[in-house]
C-alpha cells in the first residue's frame, strides 16, 4: 500500500513550522511544503481546505487535515501517527 500524500503549509522563519517539518523528517516521510509567507495561490488554497486555519503550519495526510505543530506532535505522543503515515 502507497504512502498518503503529506503536504504542509508554511512560513518563512516559523518555529512552529520547524518542528513539524523535523518530526515528519524523523518519521521518513517525504511532504510537499508550500510557502505562502508572501501570500498567494496557495494561502488561498490552504483557506478553502481549512476554512477556519490562520496560523501556520497546516498540515494535511491524504484527506486528512492535522492542524498544525501541536496536533501533529499530539498524534505522534497518542502513537496514532504512524498509522496516519503508513496505512
């Protein structure tokens, strides 16, 4: 079974950012990461596929939106990660 495709929305200079990129990093996994410190076609996308999200970073495995740092950190404390990242 293929892994999910992961993607995080980020900005420049964001420790919160760091933290999530360094524990999927430690996971294995490879993630599409898409700046939007300056805005643009893809702040625009990561509002229509979370609504409510005005912090970064936002994090999505497959269909499924994480949140940011702490709920991905969450997860991985909840041993529910692995499972996420590997179906």
């Amino acid at each position: 079974m293929s892994t999910p495709k992961i993607e995080i929305y980020t900005k420049f200079a964001c420790p919160y950012c760091v933290r999530a990129r360094m524990l999927l990093k430690r996971k294995g996994v490879e993630f599409e990461e898409y700046d939007i410190t300056l805005g643009g076609a893809k702040r625009e996308e990561m509002l229509q596929r979370a609504p409510a999200a005005r912090t970064v970073p936002q994090i999505f495995i497959g269909d499924y939106h994480v949140g940011g740092s702490d709920e991905l950190h969450a997860l991985d404390r909840e041993g529910k990660l692995d499972g996420l990242l590997h179906p």
